[in-house]
C-alpha cells in the first residue's frame, strides 16, 4: 500500500500544484514506505520554498515524555530552518510561527483512540488556518485499529481537554484524513482550506500489521503495533496511582501496584471474574516489574500484562473498564485517583478527562455491571457522520 506521503512523493503534478512556501508538522512516525522522513522527502521536492517545521506532543523528535512535559522551539541542525512546538507555552500556531507559509502539510502517526492528542493538534491548526489563506494539506496514514470497529461512550463536552475535543468515542475508526474531514464537516465553526492526500490500497478492514509497513514510535511509549491495540484499556490507568508500565520497556501493555501480589491476585480474584464477564480476546498474564520513572518509581510492583489473542474478539475498552473496576475493589484504601492538573485541567479529576464523562468512575466505583457499559455506548449518530465522511 501506499502512504499519503508515498502518493506525494510518487506525483510529480501533484507536487506542482503547491506553488508558495511549504511547512511541515510531523513526529518520529513521519517516514514514508521506505523509511525516508517527512522532512528529507518535502526537502527534495520544494528545495528552499520548505521553510518551517512543527512538532506535536513528544516533540518533532518524539523524544519527550509523558503529558505537560513541554518541548522547545529551535533551529533544526540539518535543516537549517526553525522547529517549533506544538506543545510548548502554546498547542496553536502563532502568527509569526505561520508567517510566510502557504501550504502546511501534517503527516502524524494517530493511533485510532480519542485519548491521543495528534487529532486535536490538527484540528487546533485547522481552526487556526480557517480564513487565512494557508491551504493545509494532510498526508494520511492508516489507523492502527481499523477503520471499522467503534467502541466505547462518546466524549461529553463538559469534559473537553486536550486529549477529547470532539464528540467521538474511544474507538474512533477514522483515519487522521478523516478526522480532518469530520471537523471541516460537523464541528468546524469555519472552515479552512483542507486537501487529504489519501493513501492508496489500504482496507477498512486492516490493523497496522495488515499494511505491511514499519511501526515506528508514533509517541515515546508505544514501541510496538501490539501497543496501539493495549493502549486503549492500560491508558485508564493515567488516572489512578497505579503505573501504566511508564518507565518499563512494555509502557500501556502493562499495569500494577506495589500492594498487589500478581498470582493471587490474578488466580485467586481475577479469573473467576473474568469468566463471568464474558470478555474474549486476550488473556492476563500475573508480572512484576519496576518502573524506572514515574509513577511508583523504584518500587517493586505486582501486576498483569495484557495479551491480546483474538483482536476480532477483543474489546478494548470494556476490558480497561473492567480491569480498573476490579483493581478499584481489590486494592480499597490503597487504590486512589489522580488528582489534577492533568493534560492542562486543572480542576476535573484526571479519570473523567480520559473517560470523556464522570458516569464511568461512578460505574467503577459503585461496582456497575458488564452489562450497565452498554448504556454508555450511543453511536447511532456518529455512525451516521462518520458514513458521511468515510474516504476508503
């Protein structure tokens, strides 16, 4: 298959419809089928018209961890030309950051979850560009998940961050052309001058390892494609005092705490549990570990890593909805919830901005049924939209 930026690469007419100055923001991910970056390819094509670059969360380099941890504005060394962040004193563009660009192409590596911040850093810029001349032009790439199964409750706006802008739910199903598409077309108050490069040959159907290409870092903590698929249920732990694994090698595929002793936890409580949630698709596997940064630094913590066995049984959300179910209960006093600030809130608990609603720490906490988290999962709409926006 072919990648957005394949597609560019591979067009000479294409590239000659871009006729003023060129910007790029892109990550680590940004790289084309043949491992070429973002930067080197736009370099070759627009020569000196290519004259800023922008980074995300993480930085242009991908190298900054976790949320509120910001990233500088410098010069490239190879490059010559200015890097500015995404993710600094600002998440928008300024006016002098923009100045003298007239295309800004986006090529970033989304992961398919609303609890991920590319999308909003897009559709910020988007907002941005609206009247403003500047044509944005998003190079697409593929959505780990697939672009088919959906799950989860949609964001209720009483609840916006920087990790849920919009009314979608944690499975979004959308490629990041799409989720610029789905601004311009139901959230955008004005509308910017967008053009999606789609990719060529990729399925609805397919996960990232369908595709065919590399897995790169998209973000520090997500070493491989096996992360995008754990990531949607570890990262619940962000709101909690447990460790999501940040400071291991298995970050978001891992969680525990230093008060659990992983077997009996996981034969003597968990098991029977499981069976009677009627949850497929992966198994729990009872670890110890010790984090290196972050939370619970330095202490020996007992936990699970979760493996995912059948991806077509596998429901993400309603198993990290579960799991922190039953570690709330397991752990009692030794269980608490992140306090603020968290992702620039200061005031909402942590658990609520990833949850996109406070109802779910309610279910958590009130020891709700399996079945109540279908009550959550009103799609009807978003079904309807996302139809009507759809590329492939």
């Amino acid at each position: 298959m072919s990648l957005g930026l394949d597609v560019l690469v591979a067009d000479g007419h294409l590239q000659k419809t871009f006729r003023g100055n060129v910007a790029l923001l892109a990550h680590n991910a940004s790289v084309d089928s043949s491992l070429v970056h973002a930067a080197v390819r736009l370099k070759s094509i627009f020569g000196t018209r290519f004259i800023k670059l922008f980074g995300p969360q993480h930085g242009f380099t991908t190298d900054a961890q976790d949320n509120m941890i910001e990233t500088d504005h410098y010069t490239h060394s190879y490059f010559n030309i200015p890097v500015y962040s995404l993710y600094s004193e600002v998440r928008v563009p300024t006016d002098e950051m923009l100045e003298g660009v007239d295309h800004l192409f986006v090529d970033l590596q989304d992961i398919g979850c609303r609890m991920y911040t590319y999308i909003y850093t897009l559709t910020l810029l988007l907002e941005k560009c609206s009247n403003s001349g500047i044509e944005i032009i998003v190079l697409d790439r593929p959505n780990p998940l697939n672009g088919v199964d959906l799950e989860g409750n949609i964001l209720d706006l009483q609840f916006e961050s920087f990790i849920g802008r919009h009314p979608i739910p944690v499975r979004h199903g959308m490629t990041i052309g799409e989720v610029a598409l789905m601004h311009q077309t139901y959230w955008a108050k004005e509308k910017a001058n967008l053009k999606v490069i789609k990719m060529q040959h990729w399925d609805r159907h397919m996960y990232f390892d369908d595709t065919g290409l590399h897995w790169l870092l998209p973000s520090p903590n997500l070493g491989r494609t096996e992360s995008s698929l754990t990531f949607p249920a570890i990262v619940l732990f962000e709101g909690t005092n447990l460790s999501e694994g940040r400071g291991t090698t298995q970050a978001l595929e891992i969680m525990g705490h230093p008060k659990i002793e992983p077997f009996s936890f996981f034969k003597g409580y968990l098991e029977a549990k499981i069976k009677q949630s009627e949850l497929e698709g992966f198994i729990l596997r009872p670890i110890t570990f010790i984090p290196t940064f972050q939370k619970q630094m330095d202490q020996v913590c007992g936990g699970l890593q979760l493996h995912i066995t059948d991806r077509t049984k596998y429901k993400p959300w309603r198993v990290g909805q579960f799991l922190i179910r039953e570690t709330y209960h397991y752990l009692g006093d030794d269980f608490e919830w992140l306090q603020p600030p968290y992702e620039y809130n200061y005031t909402q608990e942590p658990i609520d901005i990833i949850n996109g609603t406070d109802k779910l720490r309610h279910w958590i906490t009130t020891n709700g049924s399996m079945e109540a988290l279908n009550d959550f999962e009103d799609l009807k709409n978003y079904k309807l939209q996302l139809e009507d926006i759809k590329i492939y």
